[in-house]
C-alpha cells in the first residue's frame, strides 16, 4: 500500500491498523518513496554464539582476554 506524508499525518491511526494486519506501508513525499512503515516484531533470535568472521577465529576462544589486550596502552609493561 502507499500512502502521502499528508496521510500519515492526518490518518495514522488507519495507517498502524493496515501495518498491524500484516501490510507493509510506503511512504511518499512529493511523488517519491521516503519511507516504509512495516510490522514490528518482538521476538529477535539472537543466539549468544559467535557469527560472521569471528566464528572461526582462535582468537574469539578468550574475547574478554582479547578485549583487554586491544584496550591496553601502548606504554603498558605487561
């Protein structure tokens, strides 16, 4: 669906209730796309696993030890 930056000021209430059935919303401004209201979802899966490059990476075995030796001064003696 798309709806003006006029509709969405005066007629927000009927915007959230299309987005609430599961719409997604496209905001234009002057004819052109700006924004996209879509459905808010609660439940984000974030696993406490590592992912991306750091999976794989021997040195994410101690991160707290890693992250110490990073912030560590350039002038520390350890």
């Amino acid at each position: 669906m798309q709806a003006t930056a006029k509709d969405l000021r005066f007629n927000v209430k009927e915007l959230l209730d299309t987005v609430s059935r599961g719409e997604e919303v496209i905001i234009t401004y002057r004819g052109k796309p700006q924004a996209k209201l879509i459905p808010f979802e609660d439940e984000i899966a974030i696993e406490d696993e590592l992912f991306g490059i750091w999976a794989d990476d021997s040195k994410s075995e101690d991160v707290a030890a890693y992250i110490r030796n990073i912030r560590k001064g350039r002038f520390d003696a350890d």
